[in-house]
C-alpha cells in the first residue's frame, strides 16, 4: 500500500471507529429514529453504508487492471444510484446485527483492493454517470482525491445519525420495534 493510500485508509478507519462506537451504544428502538427534514431514518442510513463500498472495489478492481478512466457503478445514466437503491432495498429486513457484519465485511474489502492499487492507479479519472462539473462538462476527479472524499463520507452519515436521535424516540416506535422483534 503506497503511502497516499495508507493515509486515506487511516482516515476511514477512524471515521469508520466513530462511527461503530455510535452504533455499538445506540438501543435498538433508535434505529427507526429520523432527523428532522431527513427522508431516512437511522437504519437507512446504515442500510446505504453497508452498500456504498462495492461499486468502489469494482472500480478500484478497474484501475488496478490500468484503466484510465474508471466508472463508480458503471457508465450508464443513474447506474450508480440504481446500484445503491437497489442494495438498500435488498436490505430491508435485515437484523442489525446482521447489517453491521455487512458494513465491516465491504469496507475490508475495499481496504483489501486498496491495498493492491499500485502507485499509479491513483492518476487514474473517476467519474459518475449524471454527475455534471460547474462548467456544464460530465465531472471527473483523479482517484486520489475521490479516495479522499470517500474518506470522510461515514462522517456524514455520523452527523446525520446523531441528529436523528438526539430526541427519544416517541412511544409509538419503542412499540412497533419491540412488537417487530418478538415475532
């Protein structure tokens, strides 16, 4: 692993601690919570971060093999957000527990593809169907800086998931989560 990885590795990881150290303290009858304004709740939230990474080794597995230009889930119109959407929905239902062992499974291996990028990889053009640059142009990014971006993208939902619980949840949900969990 180049040094440039190493460090963007290092940075997930720790947002990636926060993160489980949320979750690992988070009753069970938060995880239906939303945050004000916010269409998901806390197990969406979840839901999308155990499916976000594997589009990214796919890509990461394209730039290994020496393409310069890379598509994060592929080139056709919205394919990447069809890829997600359809990753959370195979999630429904899923116990939590279960979609935690999810989240470390595709993280390792990202950091397993990771780990492979030889040094000039990192030069290679990232782009995302859909995706537009100020200029009007389809957006493209060297993979170094996508990494760095995708390195604080667990924050995000962090921030989100704390606002969603930062108040109780009412006592209609405690009832339907633990209705829902005794069969």
């Amino acid at each position: 692993m180049t040094p440039e990885i190493a460090v963007i590795v290092q940075r997930a990881s720790a947002r990636r601690q926060v993160l489980e150290g949320l979750l690992d303290a988070l009753p069970g009858e938060y995880w239906e919570q939303r945050a004000p304004g916010d269409s998901w709740s806390v197990r969406n939230h979840v839901e999308h971060l155990a499916t976000v990474d594997r589009p990214l080794v796919s890509l990461l597995e394209d730039a290994h093999r020496g393409a310069t230009e890379c598509w994060l889930g592929g080139p056709g119109a919205g394919a990447l957000l069809d890829a997600r959407e359809a990753g959370m929905v195979a999630l429904a239902g899923v116990e939590a527990r279960e979609l935690r062992l999810l989240l470390r499974r595709e993280r390792a291996a990202v950091e397993s593809a990771l780990a492979a990028l030889p040094p000039s990889a990192c030069d290679c053009t990232v782009r995302i169907a859909g995706a537009i640059g100020s200029g009007g142009e389809p957006a493209a990014w060297p993979l170094r800086t996508y990494l760095a971006s995708w390195a604080e993208h667990d924050g995000l939902h962090e921030a989100a998931i704390r606002v969603a619980i930062a108040a109780p949840p009412d006592l209609a949900t405690v009832m339907l989560v633990r209705a829902a969990r005794s069969g």
